[in-house]
C-alpha cells in the first residue's frame, strides 16, 4: 500500500527493441542461414524514451493507436518483457491482469486453478484459503467451481480469473483491455472492484481502448503514439489531443471525403453543455457541434447534414437541415453552423460522427466526410440498454 | 513471482528481478509444488490409467528388449537387468522431452506473470522424478517377482548407493532440463536434433545391454573404454544395477569418476545457459 507522495511505478529512459523474424518461429537452421547470407534482422523500437512515475495511490490511464506500445510499457512494468535499456522500478506487489486466465490448466478444476493462479501471483496459500470463499462468490460458478475447467464458457472463464485477481490484494494493478470481455453486469461488479481498490489507494495502470472508461477512472493519462509518449496530463484534454490527432484522419478509423468543396467543412468542435472543447461526453447532457465552413462562391439553398455510427459500424442516426425544417437561402463567405444534441440520448462507447454539405435536392455534394469525427459517450446515470429513453415516473398515488 | 510490499521489482537490460534480493523460499517453494501439481494432476487426468501407462511402457520395453536382443545377438542381460535401466532410462528420456517443452509449453504464462522462470524447467523435472520413484516401487515388486521364479538374481537394496545414483540422475536430468528449455524459446528445431540425439544416446549407453556385453570391443581400446565411462548414464545405470540387485559390481574405473562429474557440470552449464536466455523468453515466446 502507498504512502502518499510515494513513488510506486518509476521509468528511466526505457526502451524495448524487437527483432523483426517475420512469422515463422526461430529455429536454428533459420539464424544459420541467415548469418551466412551476412544478413542482419530488422529491427524496430516497440518503445523508446519512456521516462515517468506514476505515484502511489494513483490510476493512470495509457491510450493510444494500436500497435503504438502500450502493451509493451505493460509488460516492461510488469517485469515480463525485459528492456532493451533503461530501467523501471515498480513497488510492492505487481498484479497483472493482463491476459486473465493465463495460468489455468484445463484438467485442473476452478478451485485447484485458483490455487494454482494465486502460487503464480504470489499470494500465499493460506491467505487463499481463507478468501476463497469470497473468491467462489465473486465468480458466481455455484457448483462449477468442482468441474474441470476446460468445461467452461469462455465468460466463466475470465470471472473466476478476475476474481482471483482481485482478491490477490496487489499494490499495482495492470490492466490490458480486459474489461472487454464478460457479460455486461460482470463488467459493472468488475469496475465497482476497481472503484474499490482505487478507494483503498492502489496504484492502477489501465490500458484501454474504452475511451470513456479511461476518462472515468484515470486520474492522468499517458498518450503512446509510435513507441513514444507523446503527452502525459489530465483525462479529458489528453483524450482529446488523441481523438484530434490519432484517430479519425490517417488513424484506425476507416474514413472517407469526397465532394466539390465549393462549401468546405474547414474546422469542427465538440462541445460540452458548458460550451467546453470536450472529447467525452455525458449520456442525458447536451452535445454542441460547431462547424465552420468556408464557400468559394455563392450557393443557394445548401443542406448541412449528419450522422452518427458505433465504433463497429452500426448506423444509429442521421439527419439534415433539410429534415429538421431549418431552411438556408444562400450562404457565401464563411460562417459557422452549431449542431446541439441535446439531450444526448447516446450510451457508453465510441462513435463516429459524419459530416456533408449538399445542394436541396442532393445532386451536388460540396464536401462529406464519413466517419471522420470520433467522440465517445460516458454513462453516468446507471440506466441500462442501447440507448437512453428519456423515461420519467409518476410517483404511486395510493387508493 | 510477485513479493511483498516491502519489495520491488527492477527491471534492466539484464532482465526483472526482486529487490531486496533475500530469499522468498516459502513463496518459491509453494509455487513450485503448485506447478509440480499441475503437471501430476495434467497428466494423469487425462486417462484414468495415468500412472498405469508410465509404469506399463517401461515394462513393454524391457520384455521387447530381452526378446529381440536374444535373437539378434544370441544371448542378453537377465531380464532384471535390463528392467533396471529400462525404468531409469525413462526418467531421463521424459526429463529431457518436457524439460525441452517446459518453458515453450507455457508461453503464456511467462509472457503474462513475473516469476522465476526456472521453475518450469524445475517443476517438469521435478513431476517425473516423482514418476519414477513412484514407478521403482514397480520395479522392486516385478525384481521380486523374477527373482522368486528363478529368472533373476536376488534384490538387494543399497540404502547409500540408490539414492545417491538416483539424486545425480535427477541433477543430470534437471541440468539438461534448463539446457534445453532455453534452447527450443531460441531455436524451434531443437526438438528435431533432441529426438534424432535420444535415440543415438539410448544405444550408446547401457540401457538394454551391460559393460560384460561390450567386454570384447573394449579390450584392447582403453579410449573407447575412457569415452564409454565418460558418457554420464554408464556410471549411473551400473550404480542403479548395483544397487538393486545381487550380484553386480560397483567397480568403476577412474574414469567412471569423470563421468560422473558430468551431472552436476551439466547442472551447472544449464542453470547459467537458461539464466542468460530467459531475458530474451518474453520477445520470442
């Protein structure tokens, strides 16, 4: 457990360089030949320069494109991968959730497996017995716990993972992407035990592509791009430079922009309900869009337009001015139109905001950009579901 | 392995380890029965004759043996003879075979968790050692058997001289355990040359067969004599025939001696091989 102003996860200067072998394992043959051939593998710098302490008590959040490190910093602080230079220090005892499960052996039942798990984590045998039995509840297996785990549903799986995981008392926990699994209420018991350990000063490390889980629960962020931390601070304004920079144009996200452009989008903001630049937003608040364009002529009677996707895609709204009744005679110049969403009836999770500028009667399209805007949307009023109905009560009248 | 709050871990270019550095025996040792355990529980759960197989293979091979060597060669070693190296023979071509597989048969969890990789290696070694003590008792009650029905000569336990053969088996075993497990995280294909060497080791030692067998070809070679003590089996298989059965000299030449330190230099050769490569396990697993 940390004192406060303790130091719990300190890097120096870390760097890890991998071998490129292409996909074939090593083999001895393999290095022979290619020692005679006088050719020397490529290689590449998973991450270099990372220099930062993370103090005792906190919970930083690590986000960035995939395949930019993260994971490596992950492993470098769990003492796993060993660094190419450098140094990390990390204090007291590490828990990594890295991939849960790692360690069950399929013939074994779930509790020889915890067991076993809690020897690998380093949690003495007596405490396990003593908490085994919150460990048995917090799965949820019933019965399950006697039969051999091969038997399991994937989801059983990573319960009784966690659940050892949690119980182990670590103070630092590693986190990779792992709430991403499990049913949904798994994962609210899951964050409640994060909420939990962060209450009894943990030191937290999250790896997270869930944007808004990150916002929610870190207090700094480390933003990774190409092996290099690029920025380090706040939650919201480090989300945000990553969505500006990373994501959407040239990111993981597949875009698309075409169009005329005798009207350009040339600049857009998102909004908070106080009229902040914001990155996340609140499901039940309002969400201010302002777009600015800029016109090469005069154009009668544009149709601003939008449209709203999850991050895998799925088409969840799309309007325009045209459709809302709001008529534009003619635009020339430049100018700014304001999109609000309010209230936000979106759920937890990333979206992708389109944007189009087109003639009244859709011949001409001037500019659209597809997918083009991400944002990510936190749930803070507890209601489940896709979407979030705006539902009042009438309180019970008696007789 | 994780420790205590007191403690931490720094990671270098030299690989992760735990400061302070004091000794964690409590924590090592229950992991290491963890794993023992695992693989105990792995391999004899799979069939409910488990433990069955491990003692019927050797017995299988040892009939085969005395049969085939009668015909080919005109005479072999009593059966209790072969039975003997047959059992010890086992235990060290299955050290060699999941001690190879150790490390590259649990990727995941060395990618995943900190511990002390040498436990894997330890473990695996450490399960069949447990085999084959097992499988000794076998062993006395088949000696018996043949021993009562005239076939064999009597048993006769050296209480100094089994253990002591058995513990320098097992160093021996363990040593090439670490050797190999390093190599095949580094070289895929050492399990190819691992095989093609087992089977060369297996008839140039004496499994099957005894030194009285070999008489007419070393007489007159002291090398061939010198290189066949200096293979580590030679001096070991004839210590555990010595100390098992009536009638069999522990006689070893100087050169048995030098044979005999092979195994705890093999022990000493892996355990600074795989103290090296495992920096490297977590980029190639």
């Amino acid at each position: 457990m940390g004192e406060a102003g303790d130091i719990a996860i300190e890097a120096r200067g870390v760097g890890k360089r991998y071998r490129v072998r292409g996909h074939a394992p090593p083999t001895l043959f393999g290095r022979l030949a290619s020692a005679i051939r006088g050719r020397r593998p490529d290689e590449f710098w998973a991450l270099r320069e990372a220099t930062f302490e993370v103090p005792a008590g906190r919970t930083f959040g690590v986000i960035g494109p995939n395949g930019s490190g993260k994971s490596s910093l992950l492993g470098l602080v769990a003492g796993t991968i060993t660094p190419t230079c450098g140094r990390v220090t990390t204090r007291g005892r590490v828990c990594s959730l890295l991939e849960l499960g790692a360690g069950f052996h399929p013939d074994l039942t779930g509790r020889e497996n915890v067991f076993l798990n809690a020897a690998l984590l380093g949690i003495p045998r007596e405490d396990v017995r003593r908490r085994f039995d919150r460990i048995a509840e917090f799965a949820g297996l019933g019965p399950f716990i006697e039969e051999p785990v091969r038997h399991y549903s994937s989801g059983m799986y990573v319960r009784l993972a966690f659940a050892v995981a949690a119980e182990s008392e670590p103070d630092v926990l590693l986190i990779d992407e792992v709430l991403a699994v499990g049913d949904v209420a798994f994962q609210l018991r899951c964050l409640d035990r994060i909420r939990e350990l962060q209450r009894r000063n943990r030191t937290l490390l999250f790896v997270s592509h869930a944007l808004q889980t990150v916002e929610e629960f870190c207090h700094e962020v480390l933003l990774v791009h190409r092996g290099s931390i690029v920025a380090r601070g706040e939650p919201a304004p480090t989300i945000l430079r990553y969505i500006r920079e990373f994501m959407g144009e040239g990111g993981p996200v597949y875009t698309q922009e075409f169009g005329t452009r005798e009207v350009e989008i040339a600049d857009v903001t998102f909004r908070d309900a106080d009229g902040r630049e914001a990155a996340v937003f609140e499901t039940g608040w309002p969400m201010h869009v302002d777009v600015r364009w800029r016109a090469r002529g005069r154009i009668e009677r544009p149709v601003f337009g939008f449209s709203v996707k999850t991050a895998n895609g799925l088409y969840v709204f799309g309007s325009n001015t045209q459709i809302a009744g709001v008529e534009i005679r003619a635009i020339e110049g430049e100018g700014k139109i304001r999109l609000t969403l309010d209230p936000l009836t979106l759920m937890s999770g990333q979206y992708l905001l389109s944007l189009a500028i087109h003639s009244w009667d859709h011949a001409r399209q001037f500019h659209r950009r597809e997918d083009w805007y991400p944002f990510a949307v936190r749930n803070p009023t507890g209601a489940l579901g896709a979407f979030f109905l705006n539902s009042r009560w009438t309180p019970p009248s008696q007789g | 392995m994780t420790a205590g709050s007191a403690s931490r871990i720094v990671n270098t270019r030299l690989g992760a380890r735990i400061e302070p550095s004091g000794p964690r025996v409590r924590a090592t040792l229950e992991l290491l029965g963890a794993l023992v355990d695992r693989e105990l529980k792995g391999r004899y759960k799979g069939s409910a004759l488990g433990f069955l197989w491990a003692v019927l293979v050797p017995l299988f091979m040892a009939a085969i043996y005395v049969v085939f060597l009668r015909m080919l060669v005109g005479r072999a070693l009593t059966p209790d003879r072969v039975v003997v190296g047959v059992f010890a023979w086992q235990f060290t071509a299955q050290s060699v075979q999941a001690g190879m597989a150790s490390v590259t048969g649990n990727a995941n969890l060395v990618k995943k968790v900190f511990f002390p990789r040498w436990l894997l290696p330890a473990a695996s070694t450490l399960a069949q050692l447990i085999n084959y003590l097992l499988s000794l008792l076998v062993q006395f009650a088949v000696l018996g058997v043949l021993a009562a029905r005239g076939a064999a000569a009597g048993v006769s336990v050296d209480p100094l001289l089994l253990p002591a053969a058995v513990a320098l088996l097992t160093m021996l075993n363990f040593g090439m355990a670490l050797l190999l497990a390093a190599a095949h995280v580094h070289f895929r294909d050492t399990q190819h040359l691992v095989g093609v060497l087992l089977s060369a080791w297996f008839f140039v030692s004496p499994v099957m067969y005894d030194l009285d067998l070999l008489r007419p070809w070393l007489a007159g070679r002291p090398w061939l004599e010198a290189a066949v003590w200096l293979n580590p089996l030679t001096p070991l298989l004839t210590g555990l025939r010595a100390a098992s059965l009536d009638g069999v000299a522990w006689l070893p030449p100087p050169w048995a001696a030098a044979g005999l330190a092979v195994a705890p230099a093999t022990l000493a050769l892996g355990a600074a091989v795989f103290r090296r490569a495992q920096r490297h396990f977590a980029d190639l697993l």
